[in-house]
C-alpha cells in the first residue's frame, strides 16, 4: 500500500477504534480486496483507496459499538460525521483537492441505499465495486457474518437466508463477475460453517 494510504489509515484508526467492534477488519479486508480489484477493472485508486479508508469513520459519533446495519438513524449520524473527518484528514495529509471533493462526495452517499437511494451505485462504477466490497465484509467470514447478524437480533442459523434475499442483489447488482464469485463463494463456506453447529 502507497505511503499516502498508510498516513490517512494512521489518522483515520483511532476513530475506528472508537466505532464498531468489527470496523478495523473490515477496513483491511476491503484495503486488499480494493488494491487487487481497482487495477482489474480500470479504477482510479487515488479515490477507491481513500474512500475505503475512510467511509466508515462517522461510527466514532454512535454510542453502541454493533448498531443495527440497517438503522437509517446511525447511518444517516455516521455518513454526516464521516464527511467532516475525511475532509479534515485528507486536508491534513494535503492530499489532491479535486481528488478530496469527490472522496469526500462519495462518503457523504456510500449507504444511501438505507434510504431507498440506489442511483449513486448507478452513476459509477468505483462506487458500485465499493459497495460490493462493504457489502461483502458482512459474508468475508463466520465472525462477519455473526457480528452482522448480531446487530440486527437475528441468529447466525438464519442470516444465511437473509443475505441470500437482500435488497442489494436485486437493487444494486453485482458490479463484475469477481465480486459475484467472492459471494457465491463466501456464502458457500458459510453455508457449510452453519450446517456443523
């Protein structure tokens, strides 16, 4: 990862460390998934690598620490205080101003399909392949998938039906045939983790 990427990680962890338990792993898992995908499909890392980084960071300002991912309240918190921190960051680390409106932009709108809104997924493709990879997260792995289930009251055993009939696969299609396979796949191991219990 570019020395950039590390500095805005740096000042972007300890509002990590004050938001949800699982938002660090899930800033690494998708830091990798973005670094290998973006040069696959021709996106400009300059915006996906900071907007990764950053898209999150608003969860310092929300009190619990596994909110509901489906909560409008939280996300709409989390997206405002988020907008003000990546822009303070990025300032920080004097990084390209043109560059910082749009990552900026692209903060301010990651989750609004919370609030029914799926034409930013539309209008581009680096949001599109990050809104695969933060969806995802949630399938990545057994504890993912528990922590996810957790916030919103349902048990492990079911969550797998669950993201099988999320809005997003009919709403917000997979952006490329690497992303559709990750789910296909994760889903599948999580499917057999679930039937050994």
């Amino acid at each position: 990862m570019e020395d950039i990427y590390i500095k805005i990680l740096e000042l972007a962890r300890p509002y990590y460390e004050k938001g949800r338990v699982y938002d660090l792993d899930q800033i690494d898992w998708m830091i990798k998934q973005a670094d290998r995908l973006a040069d696959n499909l021709g996106l400009d890392k300059r915006i996906l690598m900071p907007l990764v980084i950053l898209h999150d960071v608003g969860y310092a300002f929300i009190q619990e620490h596994n909110p509901n991912i489906k909560d409008q309240e939280s996300k709409r918190v989390h997206l405002e205080e988020g907008v003000k921190i990546a822009r303070k960051i990025l300032e920080q680390v004097n990084y390209d101003s043109e560059l910082t409106e749009k990552i900026v932009y692209f903060v301010s709108v990651h989750d609004n399909w919370v609030f029914g809104d799926n034409q930013p997924y539309k209008d581009s493709k680096l949001l599109s392949l990050f809104n695969d990879l933060d969806f995802l997260y949630a399938q990545s792995s057994y504890e993912a998938f528990k922590y996810h289930g957790d916030s919103m009251g349902i048990p492990v055993e079911k969550m797998y039906d669950f993201w099988m009939n999320d809005e997003k696969l009919k709403r917000r299609p997979f952006c490329c045939p690497e992303t559709k396979a990750l789910f296909e796949d994760f889903m599948n191991q999580r499917k057999q983790e679930i039937n050994k219990k």
